[in-house]
C-alpha cells in the first residue's frame, strides 16, 4: 500500500525506501472519506546493489524482495515465543533486540536524518550496556526500565533468553559462566539456553587453554635451541 501511495519503493530488503528518509520511517494511515489526488509510485533504485541480501548475518533474505522470517534475527529475538533454533543462535552475536544490518548498509539510509523526538533517543540505562549486568535485571527493573519502550513487549523470560545466547557467543570470562550459572533451574526454556551458552563458553576456555599451552611449548623449544633457559 505505501509503494502504491507513492512513498517509496520495494527494496531488496522487503522494506519501503525514500529518496530523502531510506528506510528510517514509520508508515501510518488514516482513513478518510474524501477525493484526495494519488501520488504516482515511485520506481524500483535499487540497481544491481545487493548490499541488504549479502549482510544478513542468517541469510534471511532468501531472495531479492523475498524474506524467511524464520531466519531473520528480528523474528527470533522479538516475535518468536519458544526456543531459538540452535542453528542461529552463534549467528545472532551480541543482538539481543531485532537486527538492523540489513538498513545500516543500505546505501539509500546516508540521506536519513536523526530525528528530535525524545522517545527515540537512548535510555542512559540501555546505552552501550554490559551484557552481564543486563542478565542480572529482576524482572521488576526490567519493566520499570523498558516502560514505554518497545523492548518490553518481549517479557523478562525471552530478553534473559536473547542475553543467555550473546553471553554464549561472547569471549570466555569466568564471570560470564558464574552470570549464566546463576540463572540455571528458573525455567525450562531459559535452561536450555543457558546450557547452551555455557557449552560455548566453557569450549572456548578449553580452545584458550590449548592456545597457551602451544605458545608455552613453542618457548620451551625456542629456549632449548637457544640453549636460553631463562627464556622458557
């Protein structure tokens, strides 16, 4: 309806673009009854470029226009209600909240503007948060905090599920495994999660280990062909 109205058109991404915004806006309507002119619509700009399909971290635009909700980061850390499929779950990173790779690289957004509404602008208590002090939120403070946001629509068991799988895919610290550990028996689904994190974790600690073990052996031979004790 807002490529016929004549906003914008179809990207590769399935989302409308403009000229002047890209993709950073909200479509809304009103419904009147009165003969109003119509806008013409706009032809499809996006050439040959493929910068959307080629960024997704899953894959989930499946084919120009054509998206596999079933795939894409936005569905699985917002909409969807059970486990994430294990498959995704190294892919998601570090997001805890939908994804946006697919507009940041699109070349349309460098002509969008950020906006003076205050609602849109960061909260100082989800701005460049640690992902450990997140996972630590009571449920009480995670309602009082995302209170009229649209983070708080998901519910405190899946935002501690999102953070469970980017604690999985984070660098190794104990203080990650002693986080995830404490939130162990709450909830069936939030376990699994939780298992899983801490099946990477502890992989890569295992995968650390083996890293310093080879760098003390290759000391250990450059010393004895030195004949360099001290440098063991």
């Amino acid at each position: 309806m807002a490529s016929k109205a004549g906003i914008g058109w179809v990207g590769k991404h399935s989302l409308i673009l403009n000229r002047e915004a890209g993709s950073w806006f909200f479509l809304g309507e009103l419904l009147i009854d009165l003969p109003l002119p119509v806008d013409e619509p706009q032809p499809e700009q996006c050439g040959r470029c493929v910068a959307c399909i080629t960024t997704c971290p899953t894959g989930a635009i499946v084919a120009p226009y054509t998206v596999d909700a079933r795939r894409c980061i936005s569905y699985l850390t917002i909409e969807l209600e059970g486990a994430i499929p294990e498959e995704f779950r190294p892919l998601l990173g570090n997001r805890i909240y939908g994804c946006d790779d697919c507009q940041l690289i699109c070349p349309w957004n460098r002509f969008s503007q950020l906006t003076d509404e205050d609602d849109f602008s960061p909260r100082a208590a989800l701005h460049a948060p640690q992902l450990i002090e997140l996972f630590g939120w009571t449920e009480e403070k995670f309602l009082r905090i995302t209170e009229g946001s649209a983070i708080r629509r998901i519910g405190h068991l899946r935002w501690l599920r999102n953070i469970a799988v980017a604690l999985g895919n984070a660098p190794y610290q104990d203080a990650v495994v002693i986080a995830l550990r404490s939130r162990l028996s709450q909830n069936p689904m939030l376990d699994e999660h939780i298992d899983w994190a801490l099946e990477q974790q502890l992989a890569r600690r295992e995968a650390q280990g083996i890293e310093v073990q080879t760098t003390q052996k290759k000391r250990l031979i450059r010393a004895v062909e030195k004949g360099l004790p001290r440098d063991a």
